[in-house]
C-alpha cells in the first residue's frame, strides 16, 4: 500500500493519475495487446531512498499496465536491510511470463535468490530498470548468515557493467538511436530527443558487443547506451534502460517505451 503523498508528489504522479482516470496523455499509443490469457508480470522492487522512489512509481505503473494491456501485474515490495532482504513468497516466478527488477544492492536468502537465478536460467526474460544495473551487488562486509549476494547478475543479464554515473545536476540528454527508430520496443515514440534530470549511468566500454542499443544518452564530454536489448548465454532476451527517475515517469514516451518493451519481452514466437 502506497504511504501518504504530499502536494508536489501528487503533481510528480500527475501522469499515472490521467491514466487510470482514461485519459492517456498526448502521444500515448500502445500497441494492440494479446485477448488471450492474461500474462503474468513480477516486479522486485525495494524501498530505499536511493531507489529514485521505484516503491511508488512501480505500483502505479504497474497499475496502469493492467488497465491498458493484458497483463497481471505482481508487485513484490521486501523488508529488511539491504544485507538480509526479502521478498515476499517468490513461488510465483514459477508462473512468470516476465521479470521486472528495479531495487538496490540487495542480499536475498539463498532460497529467494535460486529461485531468480533458476528462472534465468531457464531462458525466461528479464526487463532491468535503473538500479537493476547494481541491483544485487551488496557492498556491506555484513552479509546476514543464510543471505547471498549475485554481483555476476550484471554482466551475466543486463551485459555490462556498473561504472558509476556523472554528476545528477547535469542531467543527460536523451536519443534514439535513428537505426532503431522502427524498433517494436520504440513504436509509437513522440521524441527522437529529450532531457532527463537523472544522472547518466556509465557502462561503456563494457556493454556485450551483440546487444542492440535503442536510446543514447550524453552529458558534457561522454555518451552512453541508457536502453538496449541482448539474449543472455542460457536464450532469455532482455530490456534494460538505466533510465527511471522519478521525472521519466512522467514522460509519456518512457511509459510507452516500457509498456512496449514488456509486450515485447512476453511476445509469443510462435
């Protein structure tokens, strides 16, 4: 359950308000969904505040995800410190259609972590936001007995990794890649450019030389991937954008870019 909202929240999460409301916001354009069986989407999500807040933007999110396309939307909020976090039961990743992971430097019971390398590892999908690019990679020297960290979820999912961020006051100026501008994930995009307030995540000159970038991001001297998709060693395709602040949420094209690269990712290739 979302916590109270003051003003200047409420004005931030306008846009989630207009779409439950049925009002979508100009250049929303969705992609038809499947009538058949609803999909089943897990998000992992925690609650830190250097999370950019992914507590409350995910829940409405997700929110709007179910009302426009034909998904089941599972929002998994933990408890605990970062060293001995947990999720609530993860038996449903054994009906997941999709894995949506947005949280932070996370250590998880040994069980709860197999389980996510367990779905991974049987080529299911992976749709990463923003601190998913450090989302299990505990920097604490006091890992609680019985938890574990995975550092190699970066470069073995996401394929890259974390190299820092430039300063957060400068922002990042936002472009498609115009060779994928045709690209499932990016139909129906308003902007070839835009400019996030969210600091830029550096992975270059890690990033897997076989994964497709869609968005670009620069600030001041340097560029970086900030949305790609890849294939993991075990089959699986992922999405990852180190976008996701607060303010992307509010940027229709961002919520259109996710809803489409989470269609995309559950897709029947049949």
């Amino acid at each position: 359950m979302l916590g109270p909202m003051n003003f200047k929240q409420i004005i931030n999460l306008l846009p989630f308000f207009l779409f439950m409301a049925g009002f979508p916001p100009y250049g929303w354009n969705p992609i038809k969904w499947d009538p058949g069986k609803a999909k089943n989407v897990v998000f992992l999500v925690s609650e830190d505040v250097n999370n950019y807040e992914a507590d409350r933007t995910i829940p409405l999110f997700a929110q709007q995800l179910e009302k426009n396309f034909n998904f089941k939307a599972h929002v998994l909020l933990g408890e605990g410190p970062r060293s001995a976090y947990e999720f609530p039961d993860l038996s449903i990743l054994k009906e997941a259609d999709l894995v949506v992971v947005f949280c932070r430097r996370l250590a998880l019971p040994e069980s709860q972590m197999a389980s996510i390398k367990e779905y991974i590892q049987n080529g299911n999908p992976v749709l990463g936001i923003r601190t998913a690019n450090h989302a299990f990679s505990d920097r604490t020297d006091s890992i609680e007995v019985g938890y574990v960290d995975w550092w190699g979820f970066v470069p073995e999912v996401l394929g890259c990794e974390n190299r820092g961020y430039g300063a957060e006051e400068l922002g990042a100026d936002i472009r498609m890649v115009p060779d994928q501008a045709n690209h499932p994930i990016l139909k129906g995009i308003q902007k070839m450019n835009w400019h996030t307030i969210g600091s830029l995540y550096r992975v270059v000159p890690t990033l897997d030389t076989t994964a497709t970038i869609l968005l670009t991001g620069s600030v001041e001297q340097y560029e970086e991937p900030v949305a790609w998709t890849r294939e993991t060693n075990n089959g699986g395709e992922v999405f990852y954008t180190s976008l996701g602040h607060p303010m992307d949420f509010e940027n229709p094209d961002f919520i259109n870019m996710v809803n489409q690269a989470i269609t995309w990712l559950t897709r029947d290739n049949n």
